[in-house]
C-alpha cells in the first residue's frame, strides 16, 4: 500500500525573520536568506492569554509588551489608553493580561465595535467589555465598574491588553500567581480573564469560571476584474449540432478526395427567429445564446469557466460587455 501523500506549507527566508512555529531554531539559523522554510499541514493556532505580573524595572518576562511599545503609542491618535506609560498607568510595570489572537481567526483584521469579553463565576455574568466607542476602548458594560476602560484591542495586530484591576466580584477569592514566588488570594479581576496557568488552592476560580470571546474578523480577497466583448456581428456562429437545420448532415456532407476533406458549404442554418405571423416565411437571422465564457493565460491556455446564470441571446446587431471578477 503505497503512503498517502503529504502536503507542505512553506515560506522563504527574509528580513523579516518569519518562520513556522514548528521549525527549530538551529534549522532556521543555518538556512540562508531566501531558503524556503517547510512545515508539514495541519498547521495549529489557538487564542493564547498570558499574564504579566507587577515590576518595578525592565524585566526580560515582558519582552512580548515591550515588542508592541511602538505599536500602542502609534495609536494614542485614537486613544490615551493606549500610550505605553501614561498617567493611565506604565504598561511595562504594571499588572496586566495579553490576548494574542492569531490571524487565522480574524483575516485582514478584527472588525471595529464587534469585540466582546465576558468574564463568568459559577454560570453568572460579573462583567462584560465591549469596544462600544470603535477606538479600541474596551469598555466595561456590565459589571462593578460600568463605563471604565478596563483594556485596549490592536484590530490589525490581533492584540487585546487587558489592564481593569478593580474586583469585579466580592464573592469569590482567586489564588493567583501575581508575582514570581508569592502566590496570594484575590477577587477576580480583568486582568485574570482566561486563568489558568499556576492557579492552586481549594478557592481556585478557574474551577466555577468561564470566559467568552466575541469579535468579527475582515479579510480583504484580492480579485481581478476583467471585461469580456462580444462586438456586433460577432460571436453569431456555433458548432454545435444543433446549430444546423436537422437532416442537413446526411444529405450534404463533407466534400473529400485523396488530398483534401471539405465542409459543404452549402449546409444551411436552422433558423429560430419567432415570427408574429403564423407560416410567414423570413429572412434568416444568425443568433446564439451564450452561456459559458473562457478564461486563457497569456499561453492560450484555458484557466477558468465563467457560467451565465441563465443564457443570452446574442443576436447580429446586439453587442455585449461582460465584466468577470476572479479572486487570486
């Protein structure tokens, strides 16, 4: 039994240091640039959230905050909040939680005014963000601090940085690591949103919690847009069978000899046109009806089938301009 055959994702080697998530370092360091980089389907993504604790200086734990440094002050344009340090706070000291959503699950980019984020103890709501304003304000809506901006979103980066620290529930304790080696019981918060990792205790809340994660992603198709013309006087001629008058096959056929094979041309045309009149005998008018449009490359060779909902009727003093959309 032969083995089934295996498909390859790939991507070459530049500048900009992109690699598959399964490629090893050592592999992708010895290649050189312009190498192509494999990686065998399925390729696996999955929203991530991670936790950054307190500090009071730079510290290497917060490398993926420091990476989007530029990225939030490029938007402070559309809000404060996202400005780097500010009186808002210094997202590079303070307590804060990162959604990393891949872009496989929005597209281009994450919708404006579509992100949603729900925070659940034992089945019921205790708060609900929403970026109301579409500035990337994620605004509490439902909870103890209605109004309050509780996080940022980067809809094109697929980033949600949660900074709320303010108890969401008195009625329930969380043991969460919100340090290095101290580990103390708190009431949920904005920032625990997604715990999971380094939680113990008998009151642990990820136990009798839930989160959910609403938004709506747009992807931009790149397409070609083409124009097919059928001029006057053209495209009126078919060979089709039943483009010529029944019988006139059998009794006018092709002329052949030794060193020659000749279409009679005197087979005549099935006529179709209607007339008002009932026996009334007209001129023959040519026509077809076209249904399917191809496609060629620049060899001539057929690369896509347009197809006609429904068939038209292509008549000599009749000029058409078709415009196609093709995706790539």
């Amino acid at each position: 039994m032969a083995n089934p055959t295996q498909y390859y994702a790939y991507v070459p080697k530049g500048s900009s240091q992109e690699s598959f998530k399964t490629t090893g370092t050592a592999s992708f360091n010895s290649s050189l640039p312009g190498d192509l980089e494999y990686s065998l389907y399925p390729n696996t993504s999955s929203i991530d959230v991670k936790y950054f604790y307190e500090t009071s200086e730079y510290d290497t734990s917060k490398k993926e905050i420091y990476a989007l440094k530029n990225t939030l002050n490029r938007n402070t344009v559309y809000s404060p909040h996202f400005a780097y340090s500010s009186s808002h706070g210094s997202k590079e000291k303070q307590k804060l939680a990162l959604i990393s959503i891949p872009s496989i699950f929005y597209g281009s980019s994450i919708e404006k005014g579509t992100v949603e984020i729900s925070f659940y103890v034992s089945g019921t709501l205790i708060g609900k963000l929403q970026d109301i304003k579409k500035n990337g304000e994620m605004i509490e809506t439902t909870g103890s601090n209605v109004n309050l901006v509780a996080g940022v979103v980067l809809y094109n980066e697929g980033f949600i940085i949660l900074t709320g620290t303010w108890n969401l529930s008195t009625l329930h304790d969380e043991v969460y690591v919100y340090s290095p080696s101290v580990q103390a019981a708190e009431n949920p918060k904005w920032i625990h949103w997604g715990a999971g990792c380094g939680i113990t205790g008998s009151n642990n809340l990820t136990t009798g919690s839930s989160f959910d994660l609403n938004f709506k992603g747009i992807n931009y198709v790149p397409t070609i847009t083409m124009l097919a013309h059928a001029n006057k006087g053209d495209m009126n001629h078919s060979n089709n069978l039943t483009y010529i008058k029944y019988g006139e096959l059998k009794t006018k056929g092709p002329i052949t000899s030794s060193n020659s094979y000749l279409e009679n041309e005197q087979i005549e045309i099935k006529n179709i046109v209607k007339y008002p009149y009932e026996n009334y005998s007209g001129s023959l008018e040519k026509q077809t009806y076209i249904s399917k449009i191809g496609i060629y490359d620049e060899k001539r060779n057929l690369i896509a089938v347009a197809k006609m909902a429904k068939p038209v009727k292509k008549t000599e003093n009749r000029a058409f301009t078709f415009k196609l959309k093709l995706d790539i």
